[in-house]
C-alpha cells in the first residue's frame, strides 16, 4: 500500500469496531433472563458489516488485488453493501452494488448518499443468485473491478474472529464470564462462524446456533421456501462460508414475533435496531431453553432501525398466542465497554 492508502486505513479502523456489549435483563415467562449484545449500530455506516467490509478492502490492498482505480462491485442484500460504499467513498474507490429489487428503500438510498451506482435485480433475474452471477461476469469483462464476494470469502469470517469475537470475549472476561453459546442470523454465516470460532479459543465447549425465520427455513432445508420479513438473513441459499457442521442446531424464529421484538427494544428500552436484532434477541431466549436459562449466551445488535421505516417495522400486528414477544418483560440494559 502507498502512504496515503495506508495512512487512510489507520484512521478509519478508528471509526470501526469497539462497540459496547449490552446486557439486557429481561423476565421471560416468569423467569429471569440476561441477553448479552453487541451493539453494531453504532458502526461508520450503521451495522456490523462494517467490520467486514474494512477488513476484506485491507487485505486487498495489502495484497495488491486492488488500487485506488479498482471498482468494487458486490452483491448484497444491504448492509454489506452499505458498508462497502461507505469504506469505498473513504478509500476514493468507486462501488457499484447488484440488489435484489424488494429491499427497503432506506438501504437503496444509503449507497446512493454514498455515490454508489446501484443495480436493482428481480426475481426473474434470479434474485440473489442472479445478483451473484451478474458481478461475476461483470468482473470477467472488466481487470478493475474487484469481487468482495461476501457469501465465499473466508475474509468474511475472519474480520468477525479478529475483531468482532475478540471484543466478546475480552468484554465478558471485564464480567468473569466465558460464552457459553451464540446466536446469529445467517446471511452470509461470516458472522456466527468468525465470533463462535473465537469464542471456542476461550471454552471449547461453546455452542453454535445459527439462526433463520421460521417461515423461510433455508438453513434447515437447504433451500428457499417460503418468504418473511427480516432483511438481511435467508437469503435464499446457503453461503459456501456458511458451515452447520460446525455448529449446534439451527434456531428458527417467526418474523413477526421478530419484528415486535425490534419494537419492544426501541420502544422501551431506547434502543432502536433492525429486524433481525430482534431475532437474534429471540434466538438467546431459546437457546437458553436448550442448554439451561442461566448460561451466559451472546448475540449482535446487528444495525439500527433506520433502515426499517418504510417496511412493516412500523406496522402494528396482533400478539398471537404462540408469539415470544408476549411472554418477554424487558427490565433494563448494563453497557460493558470494550
């Protein structure tokens, strides 16, 4: 890297990373309940997968795979592509991001404000699937453009390992406490295998639970079959970094009872994230039901709510029986710096 490119580097990586952990007591069906969180909002460009992105462009150009005439060109279903555009307008690098055509409208005009170039795909342009295909080619037809290729590159999981996994356990130790357990949404898995693979170098018996909607269980069949409503994770396949045998179980959460949840967070505690920050909320709650309420399990905050409001984030929905939610009284929230 040159000295301005590395100079760049240095004082963005200020602007990543180190974010709170929040322990967030709550009674769940009469019982007490601690959700350990990270709080990823509070990123450059507003979610975890700013991490990603810094990381991935960093060893790029360590690596000499990209210069400051290198055009990065992803496929996303959002915040990876967000994140992109904001380390790529840093960085001076052009971006140019293939997305699936029914993602909020928040996320399209974030990469524009960015100065990003976007490239709405349909279903019948084959979705994510075809977002993928469409930056390959793309990328045979032009030497400057560079594939991030968040849903292959190990890269993904490493910056969670490095930096993201790290910061749980450094944070948890401040409290006398290992992991026993973590929970994520998988869109592109980079995200639960970077922090469990971490959390097992301080106990190996730490438990893997990638997490998926109920009503579109892709992890658990393989495939996509059905639709719902949290941005962001099932994204119709599952990701080559993705890998369940690895893992403890799949947990599955309804997306409605997801979204009152991410209300519920915002409403009265203050904290106001996405969707699947609700579901991830969800997901700790079960999977203390599997391996005991008083386990110390940890999950992400993944982004803020910003990016929901023209979605059904906003909607008001009828508590249905068999919803979580309704058997959830959130008590207050502790921060753990890192």
């Amino acid at each position: 890297m040159n000295e301005n490119i590395t100079k760049k580097f240095i004082e963005l990586e200020r602007l990543i990373g180190k974010t709170p952990l929040l322990a967030i007591d709550c009674i769940y069906k009469g019982e007490k309940r601690t959700v350990y969180a990270k709080y990823e909002a509070m990123q450059l460009s507003g979610s975890i997968k700013d991490r990603v992105a810094f990381y991935i462009m960093r060893e790029a150009y360590k690596k000499g795979a990209v210069d400051e005439n290198s055009i990065i060109v992803e496929a996303t279903s959002g915040n990876t592509g967000i994140a992109f555009c904001a380390v790529g307008a840093y960085l001076g690098n052009k971006v140019q991001i293939f997305m699936p055509d029914w993602m909020s409208i928040e996320r399209v005009n974030l990469m524009k404000s960015y100065g990003a170039e976007i490239r709405p795909v349909s279903r019948e342009e084959g979705g994510f699937l075809g977002s993928i295909e469409m930056t390959e080619k793309l990328a045979e037809q032009d030497s400057r453009v560079f594939l991030p290729g968040q849903f292959s590159n190990e890269e993904n999981c490493t910056a969670h390992y490095e930096t993201t996994g790290r910061e749980i356990a450094e944070q948890l130790e401040k409290l006398g406490k290992k992991a026993d357990a973590v929970v994520a949404g998988v869109g592109t898995g980079g995200t639960i295998m970077g922090i469990g693979r971490r959390l097992r170098t301080v106990n190996s018996d730490c438990r893997l639970f990638p997490l998926e909607p109920l009503n579109s269980p892709t992890l658990s069949t393989g495939y996509k079959v059905g639709s719902h409503r949290i941005q962001g994770i099932s994204d119709e396949f599952i990701p080559a970094i993705m890998k369940l045998d690895e893992c403890d179980g799949v947990i599955s959460v309804d997306d409605i009872d997801s979204i009152i949840m991410a209300q519920k967070l915002s409403r009265e505690l203050g904290i106001g994230v996405g969707i699947s920050s609700g579901a991830n909320f969800l997901g700790v709650l079960l999977a203390g039901d599997k391996i005991g309420a008083d386990k110390t399990i940890v999950t992400v905050l993944a982004d803020d709510n910003k990016k929901y409001l023209s979605t059904d984030y906003c909607s008001d929905f009828e508590i249905k029986d068999e919803y979580m939610s309704k058997d959830i009284e959130l008590l207050g929230v502790r921060t753990v710096s890192c």
